[in-house]
C-alpha cells in the first residue's frame, strides 16, 4: 500500500505513524538517472525537483497473487522546486521515474 501525504483520495497517516517511521530523499534533475532506494516498512521517501521546471513522478508496483501477476501505476506532479512525499507500508519493489524521461528509472525497494 502507497499512502501519500499530500492530498489525494488515499487515507493519510496518523501523525503518530509518520513520527515513527524512516526518511529517504530523492533529487529529481533533468538529464540525470535517480538512485535506488532501500527502505524498511512505513518509511517515508520524498522527492524534491531540483529544476525550474514541473516533473510527473510515475510509480509502479507490481503485483502477484493466486490470480495471476499484474502492474499499477500512480502519476503525480512534483511542480518546479517542490517536493512530494510518499509513505511505503508494504514489502515490495516499486519502480520510479520521471515521464518526461521514462528511460532513467529507480527503485524504491521496501524490506522487512
């Protein structure tokens, strides 16, 4: 589960849990690959736009279960110098990249 904490049509977190949670930070600039991210459960990764210009941020996850395997997806827009938090509740791998260049990609990588 993907909580963000900014506002969206997911729940937030209560204060509490953010309190007890880890923090990683992300720098997004053009023409420049982000780093892979390790994290434990409820950690909260933040992204900051280095640049003068709005980024769409797109976070995918996939999915697996009895069912069969499949992929989700989640856009958002971090504007020109702005930030973006996310809280990463479970296990899993979650890739990450700019839409603007969809070939520079990361991972947020969630143990425990």
């Amino acid at each position: 589960m993907i909580v963000a904490l900014e506002r969206t049509r997911t729940r937030l977190p209560t204060p509490s849990t953010v309190a007890r949670c880890g923090l990683a930070a992300v720098t997004l600039h053009r023409g420049a690959a982000p780093a892979d991210v390790r994290v434990t459960p409820g950690s909260v990764v933040t992204w900051s736009n280095g640049d003068n210009a709005d980024y769409n941020l797109v976070l995918a996850h996939s999915l697996s279960s009895g069912t069969g395997t499949g992929a989700t997806s989640q856009t958002w827009q971090i504007r020109a110098k702005g930030r973006f938090s996310l809280a990463f509740n479970q296990p899993g791998i979650y890739d990450y990249y700019r839409l603007e260049e969809p070939t520079q990609r990361a991972r947020i990588i969630v143990t425990g």
